[in-house]
C-alpha cells in the first residue's frame, strides 16, 4: 500500500470514527459537516474525497459490520463443514457478536425510529443487498442438499424472507434486556429453525410429489 493511500485509508477511518463518537457523546448528527471536519482537524473538501453525506458513514458501517461478520465466520475451519441451517445460525450469532461492538451507537441511532417504523432506513441498501447475496448462496447450497426445497415461484423469494428475519431479529436485539441477550440467542435459533422448517420439503409437497406420480403413471 503506498503513502497516499495509507493516508486516504486513514482519514476514512478517521471520519468513520470521529462520527461514531460524535454520536456516542451527542447523541445526534453533528450540525454540519463543515463543523465536523473542522473538529477533525480536516479540511472539508478531504471529507468529500470518502463520504457525501452523514448517511454515506451510517451506510458504510453496517457494509463494515457484515464484512467482519462473514469474514470471522469464514475464517474458521469447521464452518466449511456446516449444513446450509448452521451457517445461517452461524451468521445470526456471529453477526450479533459485532453488533454488540456497536451497541450503544446502534442505539442511540436507531432506537426508537426503528422499533417504530416499519421502513427500513436507506443506509441499509448496501448491507441488504450484501446479505442477500449471502443467503443466496446458503439457499443454493440447502437445494442441493434438500434442506431446502425448491418451490415454483416461492423459491425465489426465500432470500427476501429471510432478509426479514434479519430486521426482525435486529429489532429484536436493540429491545433485548436479558443478561448476554440470552432472548436473542433464542430467538435466533427459534426463527432460523422455523424458516428451515418452512422451505424444506413438507408433507404438503410430498403429497403433490405422489399425486404427480400417480397421474403420469397412469
């Protein structure tokens, strides 16, 4: 890595920082992003060189907090040996293990609008998008083994289900009051286990199988 971009990596980071501080001790954005540079001790146009808005920070963050995510997740060896349901509960925990890092920023940003608006903030767009690719893979994987089954229709619609779960248990953690957020714990086991339990093959499609079998037997 040379000089510069060392420096340019520094000053993102620097940025990244200092908002999340900001809000920790305010408990609000700052009042500008002239004034949040000048406490920086940066130029503004050197904040525009990374971020356009406050917003762009708050985006980067949660593309931060995935790609640590998959990367411890990835990084251990028996992972690769996980069923399609274990890597998914593998990234629930693993996924709320650094959010806990962020917690009381988390909070303070999204602690009450959150819980009360059924929306989900835009700076989310890059984390959805990045978890559904993620889940994508897990799905394909838990077809090819028939964790899954494969649904006309329904089927490609299991990634969006699944990226509900993840802002149900978000909300479901920010609320949590229970020592080591053992709720969550469960109800990360409890959901995961349920959607699995929902897109593998039922006795609803057994039935159709058979009936299907019957009449080009006949």
């Amino acid at each position: 890595m040379t000089e510069k971009a060392k420096h340019q990596k520094s000053d993102r980071d620097k940025i990244i920082e200092g908002y999340i501080h900001y809000i920790l001790e305010n408990g609000k954005e700052p009042a500008s992003i002239y004034k949040f540079a000048k406490d920086l001790k940066m130029q503004e146009a050197a904040f525009y060189d990374h971020f356009s808005t406050f917003a762009a920070i708050k985006k980067t963050v949660w593309e931060m907090i995935f790609d640590q995510t998959v990367n411890n997740l990835e990084g251990q060896e028996v992972y690769k040996t996980y069923s399609a349901r274990e890597k998914l509960l593998g990234f629930f925990f693993t996924w709320i293990e650094e959010l806990k890092k962020r917690r009381s920023y988390l909070l303070a940003v999204y602690g009450k609008d959150i819980l009360k608006d059924p929306h989900f903030p835009t700076e989310l767009k890059g984390f959805k998008s990045n978890f559904k690719h993620f889940a994508r893979e897990i799905i394909l994987e838990g077809k090819e083994t028939e964790e899954i089954a494969e649904r006309p229709y329904i089927a490609d619609r299991y990634d969006e289900a699944l990226w509900l779960q993840v802002m149900f248990v978000f909300r479901f953690w920010l609320k949590d009051d229970s020592p080591s957020f053992e709720k969550t714990d469960a109800a990360i086991e409890k959901s995961v286990n349920l959607a699995f339990d929902l897109m593998g093959k039922s006795a609803v499609d057994s039935f159709v199988d058979f009936a299907k079998f019957l009449f080009q037997s006949r």
